[in-house]
C-alpha cells in the first residue's frame, strides 16, 4: 500500500511539473503574440508581424508539448487517483469538464486556423484568431484554478454517508475566495515566464549582433512587461494568497515562513537557513524581526503562531520540503523585480545596448522564472499534504485500490524516458528557430 | 430521466470523436502503407494539419464528461484498464509529435523517422480504439472476483493486457482476447477506409485513384467482420440485441451503419470526391449508436452474476449537479459544434497546399 502512495505520488508529480513547464509559457506568450498581431494592425509595420510569426512558430511547438503531456493528467485522476475521483467527481469534473468543453475546443480549433490561415481569413480575423487562442488558454487556467482552489478550499459541497462528495452549490465554486488571487498570481506569473523568455531572446540578438532590430523590439517589451508582472505577482497577488493560507491553514502558513516559536511581539521573517527538524529550529539563520507580521498584517507586533503551537501530526507531511519551495519562490520572484527594474532603468536612459553585462544576465535568467513557477505550485500542493482535499480526504484514501505499484513504475519509467526525449526534441528545435531568426519583410 | 440524456451525450461525443480524429488516424494509416512519394506524404500530412489537434480534444471532453456525468465508472474503467490506457497515451504523444515535429527540419532522414512514427501510432491507435469498444461490449470482471470471491471493491477491477488462452471465457480476462481482437479488427478496417475516404476528399495525391480501387476490397473485408462480430456477440454476452427487439425503431441505426458500409463497396459509382468519406461517417455514427443502444443502460457490463453491472442509474453524479452541467453543456456544444464548422468552411475544398506559419520561413532558412 506505501509503495502505492508512493509511485503515484512520484508519478503524478512527475508528469505535471514537466507538464506545466509549457503552459506557462503557452498563456503568457499568446498574450504578447496579441499584442504584437494588434500593432501590426495598428501601425501596418512588418516588423510587428515578423514578430508574431516568429513566436507564433514557438508556440506552436511550445503548445504541442503542452497538449501531449496534458492528456495524460486528465486521464490519471482516474487511472491513479480513481478512489479520488471517484469520491469528488461529481465537484471537481464540473470544473474539468469545462474547462475541455468551453476552452480546449476554443484553443485547439482558433490554433489550426491561426496558424494556417493568415492568408485565408485576412489580417483582422488573424489577429482575431489569435486572441481566441489567448482567451481559450486563459480560461484553461481559470478552470483548472477553479478545481485547483476547491481541493485547497472546499466549497458548495455535502458528503455522503458513503463518503461521496456532493455539489450543492454551482456558483460557489467560481466564488471560491481561493480562486481569484490564485488566478490572477499564477497567470501574472506566466507572463514573468513568457517575458523573460522574450528579452532573453532579445538580449541573444543584441548580444550576437543579428536581428538587431527584432532584439530591440523583443527586449524592450520583454523588459517593459517582465516589470509589470514581476511586481504584480508578489503584490498584489502573491501577498493576496500568503494572507489567504495565513487565515485558513495557519500551520501551513508557518511551516512555509519556517517558524516553529510563536513570538508573542511579531514574528521575524526568515530568508535564509535551514529547517532542523530535529531541534525544531532553523539552522545558519538570516532574518529580519518583526517583518512577516508587518507583511501579513500591516501591523509590526500581530502574533503569528508558530508549528510548536500545533500538535505534529496536523503538520504537513514534509516541512522542510515546503520551507524551500516557499523560500525559493519568493527568494527568485524578488530577483526578477531587481533585474526588472534595473533594466528598465537603462532601457529609459537609452542605453540598454552598451551593458552588455545585463544583457548577459537577462540571457541567463530566463529558466528562473520556470523554477520558480514550480516552486510555486510545489509550495501550494506540500502546503496542502497530507490532504487531498483540505481536512477532508487524505491523499493516501485517493489512489487506484487496483493498480498495483508494480503497473505504476512501468508507466513512470515509460513516461521518463519518453519525456526526456522529448524535452531534448523540444530544446534542440527551438533552439534552432531561435538561431534562424524572424525573417524580416512584410507578410505575404 | 436526466441520466440518459447524459448517456446520449456521450454516446454522442464518442461517436464524433471518432469521425474526426478517426480521419486522421486514417490519414496516418493511408500515409504509412499507400503514401510513396514525399509529395504525397506532405499533402496527407498538410490535409489533417489545422484539425488533428481539435479532434484530439473531443476525447478529452468525451473523458472529462464521463467524469463528470458518471464518476464511479471513470474511477472504475480508467484505473482497471491502466496499461492499455497509459500506451494509448504513450501512442497518442508518439503521433503528436510525428505530425509536429516533421516540417521542423527540411531532411528526408529527419522525414523519415516521423512519417513512420506517424503511421505506426495511428495504426495501432486505430487497432487499440477498436479494442476499447470490444472490452466494453464484452464486459469486465467487477470485483476481481476469483473462485466466488471479491478481491476489491464490487465496483473495481484490473485487467491485465492478456491471460494465456487468450479466451473471454475465463474469470482471468485480459484486454486482449480473440473476442476483442476481432473487434480491434473492425476498428482498424473502418479507420482504415475512413482515412483513405478523408485523403481522396481532401488531397490530390497521386495515390488517390489507387486508393479508389482499395476501397471496396476494404469495404467487402469490413463487411465480413463485423457480421462475424455480430454473429459471435451472444457467446460473451447473453440477448445483446434485446433493446432493438423491445424498441423496433433503433433498427434504424444498424441499418444504417449497413448502408455506410455499402455506400464504399459501391464508391466507384459516385463522382463526387466526398461521397465516400459521407458514407464512412455514417457507419461511424450509427455504428457507436447501435452499440450504445444494445448496451443501454449499462456503462460498464460484469462478466459475472456475483456483481451488478455498472450502469448509468447506480453511478450517476446527483442530480443537481447533472441539471447544472446540462446548462453549461449545451452553450458550450453550440459553441463547439460552430468552432468545428468553422474550420471546416474555411479548410474547405482540397488543401494539401496548405501552409504551416513557419513553412514558408523555418525550412526555407535550412535550405540555404
């Protein structure tokens, strides 16, 4: 049974990390694809539609990746996780069967047409087409959070004596007090993903001296976009959602921070050292007194309560675990606020080109904001451990009662190994696109 | 009352998913035995180029649905039928990223390893479909029942690929038996003259008229299995064709799935380039309805009298949330049902000239 939980854990976690490595650049990328389609409409300038071609071919190859290794978490809920499904089903498919109905039909069909049909359907309706695509992988996300926020924050729901989970309440499930920050800080951290991507790109080109132009234009909107959405995640949104744990999984909320004593004159925040579990302290600590009960609640003296308060079996199952994921999330997202800014600054002084030192760190940066993004969910699902669904269902009650552990190692290794090929296909193509470069001259 | 609609809408998202991505999975199978030519092979990959991916989508609302609408079956089927699942999942990112991935690089090497990968997944995704619809016509051992007694719960099973005698008579059932075997048969025989329907529609390959002459040899041989099929159904499963005696009017779909299969025997007789891939369609359509029917209502039959069959009054969500999804469900399928004609308006007419966004930029700069 142990091996089972264990497997499927692997399995599922596995997958999706690797799988949410492509939509987050999917949903941010199709945003600024809209944006350079719209001013090309605008101005009629061919770079701008160059541009959109250009990351139009990556997302493409970008998207593809995103679907194939997409369908196999929507076939896991039953296939590893079916006692779950089977219990929550008529709740979380509500969700999820949305999200296939109302979104996936609208990206996938709105992507055949965009990126075959410039010439067919005319300049307006192409840009049209994109922005069906944005709206369609938009929603995904809105729907799958929707999901997502019901399993940390239960609502609308009643259960059965047989332990099934019933919907009593439609409309709560998208009222869901978890769902709005959660939207709106993963989406703003897709655009942090799709931004440094972009000036990463740029900063190639300026670096290497080829497609100057495209650099500049790649640069400077990966960089005026990078610092909106690099701030918007940490506040309001990241700030939003820390306050969301602090009320409603409080013990969570300290084993994230790292604060095991409760002080009664406001907490210290942690940036640095490392949970000992056993003295049930932090080790070569660096910190800074009473800030996180400012930053929780605009006060300096708030007591927070810290894990001792709490009994450990309601601990979540790997503190250290979450401790890091947490520390390292927001230890990168305040980086790229700091690159962000700095870049902004030359870039408004016109003279981003001549430091190529920054240049060479916005090429380098690009896979933090991917780290940090996984970082991010792997904080949200070991905050929420041992539980499945928050305080009602445990993660070990979840799994196939009938797929042996044995079955679940073939098809994790099948997966590795197949993923692994295809993260390599995945590099090695796009590194070439980028290599080859936007081709400049008008569309044809 | 509000179950069966859930179940008509099933039936009829399945049924639709396989029309459409039937077709390319056809197209694949065309592409891996008759295509010779790179023209050829690029025309039959251009054709499904805008739709392979929407079609995909059907299956995975089709899932979501089942999830939705009934989740003690999805809980129940999907964890019992984990490995042929997790290859078909393994078949179907194999396919993806043959279609994908080919006009990446302008190399007939680089051509070659996806065009086969492409072909070989549709062929066996295209036998494993039809396996699918062998098991759930045949039925599980619910329970894992062995000598009278339940190894899970009685709504539960696990079905390994294969048992030794390949029998569907034995309690060790495996998903692949010479009952299911005969229907995967059926399966990839329908695809099969579906794709080739699809690329004489859709293309101008140089392999089309051949593929006319192919068509009602295919159709003959299809003809042949499923009535083997249906002449072998009562030895798994006892009166299959009760519900078609108590309601004379379903005959309608057998009778038509029959004239779907006659309309291709017959092919050379039409003019028209699409006629063929109509009546394809329609033995598709009506083929997924007949079956439906003769199961109704059961979802999932029990091999056994020791535990009931699944069916859609003992697994169905609450009706709350049933009434509430139908709402939400039919703005989304007009929706859908608009998308698709959509696309099929604007890729109408033949469209192995089509051109991808990078075509015309990626592999150009290979080149020089």
């Amino acid at each position: 049974m142990e091996d089972m939980i264990f497997y499927d854990r692997i399995q599922f976690g596995f997958t999706i990390t690797f799988h949410y490595l492509f939509p987050q650049l999917t949903m941010g990328l199709s945003l600024l694809i809209v944006y350079f389609k719209g001013q090309y409409l605008r101005t009629n300038l061919p770079i701008y539609n160059s541009a959109a071609k250009f990351w139009m071919s990556i997302f493409a190859l970008n998207f593809t990746m995103g679907v194939i290794t997409g369908i196999p978490l929507e076939f896991q809920f039953g296939t590893n996780w079916a006692k779950f499904s089977e219990l929550t089903g008529s709740i979380i498919a509500q969700t999820l069967a949305m999200e296939g109905m109302f979104s996936f039909f609208l990206e996938s069909s709105f992507l055949g047409l965009f990126l075959f049909g410039e010439k067919l359907l005319g300049q307006k309706l192409h840009f049209l087409a994109g922005f069906l695509v944005f709206l369609g992988s938009w929603l995904s996300g809105w729907f799958i959070l929707a999901t997502f926020a019901w399993m940390q924050h239960p609502v609308g729901y009643e259960i059965f004596e047989s332990g099934e989970f019933v919907l009593t309440n439609f409309t709560s499930l998208f009222t869901n007090i978890w769902l709005i920050p959660t939207f709106l800080h993963n989406q703003s951290a897709s655009l942090v993903t799709s931004s440094f991507v972009m000036s990463a790109v740029g900063a190639y080109y300026l670096l290497t001296k080829t497609n100057l132009e495209f650099g500049r234009l790649f640069i400077k909107t990966g960089i005026i976009v990078g610092l909106v959405s690099s701030i918007f995640v940490a506040f309001p949104s990241g700030d939003w959602n820390a306050k969301n744990v602090s009320e409603h999984q409080p013990i969570t909320f300290a084993a994230m921070e790292g604060i095991f004593e409760t002080e009664e004159s406001g907490s210290e925040i942690i940036l640095i050292g490392q949970p000992n579990m056993m003295e049930r302290k932090i080790d070569n600590k660096i910190s800074v007194p009473n800030i996180l009960s400012f930053l929780t609640y605009k006060n300096w003296n708030t007591t927070i309560k810290g894990l001792n308060e709490f009994d450990e079996s309601l601990w979540p199952t790997n503190v250290p675990g979450l401790y890091y994921a947490y520390h390292i999330m927001v230890g990168l997202g305040t980086i790229f606020i700091g690159i962000m800014i700095l870049a902004t600054f030359f870039l408004w002084m016109k003279n981003l080109e001549s430091q190529s030192w920054l240049l060479w760190i916005l090429l380098f940066s690009f896979p933090f904001p991917y780290i940090a993004n996984t970082a991010g969910w792997y904080t949200a699902e070991l905050g929420r451990s041992p539980w499945i669904v928050f305080e009602l269902l445990k993660i070990s009650d979840g799994i196939s009662p009938t797929v042996s552990s044995g079955n679940t190692l073939f098809t994790l290794l099948g997966f590795m190994a197949l993923y692994a090929l295809i993260g390599l296909l995945f590099i090695v193509l796009v590194g070439k696109i980028i290599h080859n470069g936007p081709q400049n001259g008008s569309a044809k | 009352m509000i179950e069966i609609v859930w179940y008509i809408i099933i039936t009829l998202m399945l049924a639709v998913y396989a029309v459409l991505d039937g077709f390319d999975f056809g197209a694949g199978i065309i592409h891996l035995f008759f295509a010779k030519t790179e023209k050829d092979k690029q025309a039959i990959v251009n054709s499904i180029g805008p739709f392979w991916d929407a079609n995909e989508v059907w299956l995975l609302a089709s899932g979501g649905i089942l999830f939705f609408a009934f989740p003690t079956v999805y809980a129940s089927s999907f964890s019992g039928f984990y490995l042929p699942l997790m290859m078909i999942l393994w078949l179907l990112i194999f396919r993806a990223i043959g279609i994908e991935l080919r006009h990446q690089i302008n190399h007939p090497m680089w051509h070659a390893v996806w065009d086969k990968l492409f072909g070989i997944s549709s062929f066996l995704l295209a036998l494993f479909f039809g396996l699918a619809v062998g098991n759930i016509v045949r039925g599980v051992n619910l329970g894992g029942v062995i000598n009278g007694i339940n190894s899970f719960e009685p709504h539960y099973f696990f079905l390994p690929l294969w048992n030794s005698t390949l029998s569907p008579f034995e309690a060790n059932l495996g998903v692949i038996d010479w009952f299911t075997l005969m229907l995967g048969l059926v399966g990839l025989v329908s695809i099969t003259i579906h794709g080739a329907t699809w690329v004489i529609f859709k293309t101008n390959c140089s392999i089309n008229y051949n593929l006319k002459k192919q068509i009602p040899i295919l159709g003959l041989i299809q003809l042949f299995l499923v009535l083997v099929s249906l002449s072998i159904w009562h030895f798994v499963r006892s009166n299959p064709f009760a519900n078609f005696s108590e309601f004379p009017i379903f005959i309608l779909f057998p009778i038509l799935m029959f004239l779907g299969i006659f309309g291709n025997i017959f092919i050379n007789h039409f003019k028209n380039d699409h006629v063929g891939f109509i009546f394809s369609t329609i033995f598709l359509l009506s083929g997924f309805f007949s079956t439906s029917i003769s199961l109704f209502p059961v979802l999932l039959h029990s091999t056994h009298n020791i535990n009931p069959s699944l069916t859609i009054y003992n697994t169905s969500s609450p009706e709350y949330g049933l009434i509430i999804g139908l709402k939400w469900f039919s703005i989304a399928f007009i929706l859908v049902v608009f998308y698709t004609i959509l696309q099929f308006k604007i890729f109408s007419g033949k469209r192995d000239d089509i051109k991808h966004v990078d075509d015309n930029e990626i592999s150009v700069g290979i080149k020089k």
